[in-house]
C-alpha cells in the first residue's frame, strides 16, 4: 500500500532535518520522503514530512509563514550565533529594564533587511556558506528582505530573556537575536530554538518520533491542509479530467490573480495537482498534475 501525505514531527534538538528524513524513510520504508523548513541541529519543534507524492508539493510550501519560541542569550556573542558556537566577544551586563526590551523588540517588527548567518546552507558558487566558513574562507551574504509579523517578549531570564517570533520565510532568528543585541549596546546569541509552527502544522499536534515509530499510519495526513496554505480553484469532474490529461482550462473563480500565482486545483476531496494562472488571468496551466489522487 502506498502512503501519501505529510507528517508533523516534532524534531528533537540534536538531530539534523536529514537525520529525521532517514529514520521516516526506515518507519514508513519508503525513499520517497523529504521535509519543510530545515531546522538547526541544535533546535526542536516542528518539521513537517512529505511522503509520497505530497513530495512534489514541497516547493509550494517555501513562501510559508513560521512561528518560533526562542532564548536570547546576552553578554556573549559566537561565531555560529548561537550558543553551539566559539565565543568571540563576552562581557558582564546589566539586565536592561523590560520596557526597554520591548521596545528594541518592536522596532524589527514589519518589513526589515537581515543579514543571514555566515553559518548557514546558503550556497555561493555551489558550495554551503557554513562549508567555506568552517575551512577559514571568508564569506559575505549580503542582507535579504524578511517580514517579522510579530515579536513577543516572554520573561526576562537569568542571562537574557525569551520571546516568540511569527516571520515570513528566510527569517533567521540567530541573526535576529544578534541584532537584538546590538540595539541593546550587549553582545548576544541565540539559546535554544523551538519552532511552534510551519504554516498549518502547528506544535500542538506534532508527534514524537517515537509515537510515529509505534503507529506510523495515525499521524499522515492529506493533502487538504494545504487549502488553508495556498490559494486554491475548486472545479467541476469534467474540467478535473482535462486538467488531468494536461490541457489548459479556463478560469472562472471570483478572485482575481497575476499570472504564474499557483493554485491547488480540486474538486471537492478529488485533487487533481497544481495549475498556473496564464493569458492575464483567464486560464490555468497545469504545472504538476496528479492521476487518481
């Protein structure tokens, strides 16, 4: 019997995004498995899982918003920016006042430019950041455009203090933290990491690589938690079909979008792949097509 889906993990700190790809391959004994959204070793949280042909759908769930819970760690900074790193600057503090801290918090709400940790699976030239930096290489990344929808002061902590984050894609919350701690005059990086949600997939109902290893068909879920993700284009069986044999179809939907947005073609429960909008907004294209899903 084939599974396909997807699968909200809860990845424990110390394993690597492709470490829970391989033991879900070994679980579900299939190779066809690939994940959403690396996670740092060092972090837990969620990491949703596609099995299947629900890989294919992966790429649609780059643009997905993310939410974090994270420890900013003041009076030291690190090469890596978090804590796992080599120290390289450190020096007593005073614990700013709360208002203060709320404050700074504030100002990297809204649409900011971020530098992306030197320490990281950006490529450059085909070639990891992270890799370069660990050989001696230089290596600069140049600042990108992120979205902080919202930042949260928790409580203040013996040696910084927690907050949560809901951000746009791209967002790393080690250069976050980084920065917060130069608005604050006071070395910082990042503690621990618990990402909360990914999209729809949300902490609350992930499940423990070990609840998946006892009952590994309980937690595989549809395709349909995307609709809340993506746009969408319900259709009749008739105009499925053609999608289905590879013909464009017309678009007759109520909203109104540029071409190439992608959207979930389906028909009720029946999903047929993903289609782009094409010809200034009257058709649809398909783009990935799925048989009797």
């Amino acid at each position: 019997m084939s599974i396909n889906g997807f699968i909200n993990v809860l990845k424990p700190p110390g394993m690597t995004s492709h470490d829970v790809v391989s033991l879900m391959r070994r679980i579900y004994r299939t190779k066809k498995i690939g994940h959403a959204g690396t996670l740092d070793p060092a972090a837990a949280g969620v990491l949703p899982i596609a099995i299947g042909y629900a890989t294919r759908l992966l790429e649609y769930m780059a643009d997905t918003d993310k939410k974090y819970r994270a420890e900013v760690k003041l009076g030291l900074s690190t090469d890596t920016g978090d804590y796992t790193g080599t120290i390289l600057k450190q020096e007593e503090f005073s614990m700013p006042p709360e208002d203060k801290v709320k404050k700074v918090l504030m100002d990297f709400c809204g649409d900011i430019m971020q530098a992306p940790p030197v320490y990281s699976a950006i490529k450059i030239n085909g070639q990891k950041a992270c890799d370069l930096a660990r050989h001696n290489i230089e290596v600069k990344l140049e600042p990108r455009h992120i979205k902080i929808h919202d930042i949260v002061f928790l409580r203040s902590l013996e040696d910084g203090f927690s907050m949560d984050v809901h951000c746009s894609k791209g967002t790393y919350i080690r250069s976050l933290c980084t920065d917060i701690g130069e608005k604050l005059a006071i070395p910082a990086t990042m503690g621990f990491l618990l990402r909360t949600a990914v999209g729809k997939f949300d902490l609350s109902e992930a499940s423990t690589i070990e609840e998946l290893a006892q009952n590994p068909l309980a937690a595989v879920q549809g395709i349909d938690i995307l609709l809340d993700q993506m746009e969408e284009y319900n259709v009749d069986n008739e105009v499925l079909s053609a999608f289905r044999q590879g013909r464009k179809i017309a678009y007759s939907g109520s909203k109104k979008y540029n071409d190439d947005t992608v959207l979930l073609i389906h028909s009720d429960a029946v999903f047929a792949g993903i289609g782009k909008i094409s010809d200034a907004g009257a058709s649809v294209i398909p783009h990935k097509v799925f048989n009797d899903k």
